[in-house]
C-alpha cells in the first residue's frame, strides 16, 4: 500500500482536525519573521518582529504572545528591543531542562551583513506578559574555512557564468564585493543569522542552523554546554557555482544520526535545497534539490512522533500565495502526501516564514506571516491540524 493510501485508510478511523486564527487583527506595521513553542505548562509562546520595515527601519522590535490552552492570544508584549536599531529574525526553543531560550539578530549597519547574533534565556516565562529574562549573551560566528572554499566557487563561476555576466555587470560585481568580504575576517564572522528552530542531536547538544545573505550559503552551529562556548561547521556550500545560494537551514536527524539540512532556494532552479552531515553537522556533503518548488522563501521540516517527517513551505515557483505540508515516510527523501494550509491566487496574498512544532497532545501547530487581498495590513497567523487532516485532502501529484 501507498503512503497515500496508507494515510487516507488511517484517516477514516482518527478524525482530522484543523482549526486557525490570527494572534493579532490586521494592523499597518510589518509583522514577519515568527516562532512558536509549547511550554512545559502547556502554554503557546510565539514571537515575531514588528515594525516599519525590516533591517532599514530603526523602529523594529520583538513582540510576542501567548496562548492558554482553552483560550485566545494574549495582547502583544515585548520580548526584545536593543534601542535605534532593528531586531529580527527571532527563534524560541526550550531545552531539555525547560529552560526557554530566544535567539536573534541586531542589524548594526541597516545591511543583512552587519548583523549581530544574540541570544537570551527564561526559567520564568510562564505567567502574564514576556519573560523574565535572567541571562543574555552575543555569539561570535567563527566558520570554518569560508574563504578558501567561497572563493573557489566564486572564481568558477564567474569563468563559467561569464557571457551572462558581461551583460549584467550589477550581479558580477556583488559577486566579486562578496568574494573580496570573505578575505576579510570581520565580514566573514558578522552577518550570520537566524531563521529556524534549533534540534537537539545528543543530551546536551543543541544544533542551530544559521545562514549569510553576503555569501548566500548556510552553516551549523552548536553549543554542548548551554551557551557558554559555540562551535561552527564548515559551510554548507557545494563546489559547483550553479547550486550555490541556500540559506535558512532547518535541520532533522534520521536514525542512522545523519543530519539533513532542508535550505530555502535563494537563487536556481527553484526548488528546495537538502544536503546531508554525517559528522553530527561539522561537514556537508553535496546540495541537491528535493522536488518541491520553492519561490525563495523559507521552509521547516520537523521529524515527527509517528516517525513521517513533516515540511512546510511554498511550493510555488514564483509567489507566496500558497503555503503547503508535506509528509514523508522515507526520512525526508521522498514526500507524496500534501495538503495546503493557504491558497489563494498569484498577488492575492503572502504567507510565508512557518514556524512548526508538534505539541505533547500530538497536534501540529504552525505560525507565518500573513497578509492578504482585500485586508489592510499583515499580522502573524497560528493554525493546529494533526497528521490525518493532511492525509484526508491530500493532493494528486498533478495538482502539486
């Protein structure tokens, strides 16, 4: 029998579920970038940035907000704000000790490029309004072996790309401003940022994906003493100049300890990028393509308890006007079932960035960014559904 099959006879005898709301109204202000966790107590803690912009805008700042079980979202509250300067792309986990952590960037300079990577923790967080924050820290990005390895790839491609090239002079020299930065030690450590919830691969170490729009390719970091000292992969970048361009990693361990990277696609074909660690994320192996679209916008893969890998995205060639789920039952190699969570036309509408945890009752709950047609302003949206409500309107492959 099918997955397919398998999925849909299941989902006769458990009922699907499916329920979503927005945590805020619509308001004018730019709402991006969410993250979502339970807490021990069984709370939902979500977190966004908020603002008039992105890493342009002075004015942006963390907000977040909780929600009870049996109850609605709280009103915002601030989780984090460093004074005339934008904070972004902000990540929520809670490690084995329950301990709550948030990590996130400062943008220094307004470029993605001199962003500061920072992290906080809570051990009293489940009350009224934002955490209490006890400790917070700066993490000095150090990779491994960046400029070697970018600039062989950039030399290869601009003898390969160069008849393209000639007649977009623009492209060839943000090349080139790349392949002089990665020399240069404070450019290669500045810039790296975060997107996608951290996983645990052993009892104290915490892996957390990384990535740099500068060098448009991802990275590992890890810390096995709970924040005191981080150690940094190799980067995630394949030798051939035509598969560079991933970034936002999300990262899932099969059983055999492989850790596979899921990556946005930032450049061609357009569709998502994976490559494989086998060293407990130290080094990559080659970046291929899975065959799900991918329009330049993040995705997430969570390894689900039922053992099927779960990822969200947009399986768009162009456009985030639809958002999907994908289930696996191979370990993230093969994906046959899907289901959108939203889907409107092309320009209708953006829903993008998902954050995807499963809580301990076994539900899947997810938060993007949402903005539609016909509504004034964006807000973050949070929808819950188990895995027999993809099953139950899972599309043909032709509809895919």
């Amino acid at each position: 029998m099918s997955l397919a099959s398998l999925l849909i006879a299941t989902a006769v005898i458990t009922a699907p579920m499916f329920e979503g709301e927005l945590i805020f109204p619509p308001e004018p202000w730019h709402n991006h970038g969410s993250s979502v966790v339970e807490t021990p107590a069984g709370n939902l803690l979500a977190v966004w940035f908020h603002g008039s912009g992105e890493r342009t805008a002075d004015d942006v700042k963390l907000l977040g907000a909780r929600k009870r079980p049996g109850g609605g979202w709280s009103e915002p509250f601030e989780m984090a704000d460093t004074p005339d300067l934008p904070d972004c792309n902000p990540v929520l986990f809670v490690d084995p000790r329950g301990v709550l952590w948030l990590f996130w960037i400062t943008v220094q300079d307004n470029e993605w490029g001199g962003s500061l990577l920072k992290c906080r923790i809570a051990e009293d967080y489940e009350g009224d309004g934002p955490p209490v924050w006890k400790w917070q820290d700066v993490i000095h990005a150090r990779p491994r072996d960046l400029e070697q390895r970018f600039q062989a790839v950039v030399e290869k491609g601009l003898d390969m790309l160069d008849p393209f090239l000639e007649v977009e002079p623009k492209i060839k020299k943000e090349i080139e401003d790349a392949a002089k930065k990665a020399g240069v030690k404070l450019h290669q450590r500045l810039g790296w940022m975060t997107r996608i919830h951290p996983i645990m691969v052993g009892e104290q170490r915490m892996l957390l994906g990384l990535y740099s729009d500068v060098f448009n390719c991802s990275l590992a970091a890890w810390t096995e003493d709970w924040g005191k000292t981080w150690q940094f992969s190799y980067p995630i970048l394949d030798p051939d100049p035509l598969k560079i361009a991933n970034i936002q990693p999300s990262f899932a361990r099969r059983k055999d300890g492989t850790i596979v990277a899921f990556m946005r696609d930032n450049g061609f074909p357009h569709f998502v990028r994976v490559s494989e660690s086998r060293d407990g994320g130290m080094s990559w192996g080659p970046v291929d393509a899975l065959d799900i679209r991918n329009p330049g916008s993040s995705v997430e893969t969570l390894v689900l308890r039922s053992g099927r890998w779960l990822l969200v995205g947009n399986d768009t060639f162009q456009g985030r006007h639809r958002l999907t789920v994908f289930l696996s039952e191979d370990e993230g190699r093969t994906w046959p079932v899907s289901r959108s969570v939203e889907k409107v036309e092309e320009n209708k509408g953006n829903f993008s960035y998902p954050s995807v945890i499963q809580a301990r009752d076994g539900m899947i709950h997810l938060t993007y960014s949402w903005r539609q047609d016909g509504t004034e302003g964006s807000s973050i949206k949070h929808v819950c559904f188990n895995e027999d409500w993809i099953a139950a309107g899972a599309a043909p492959a032709a509809e895919k």
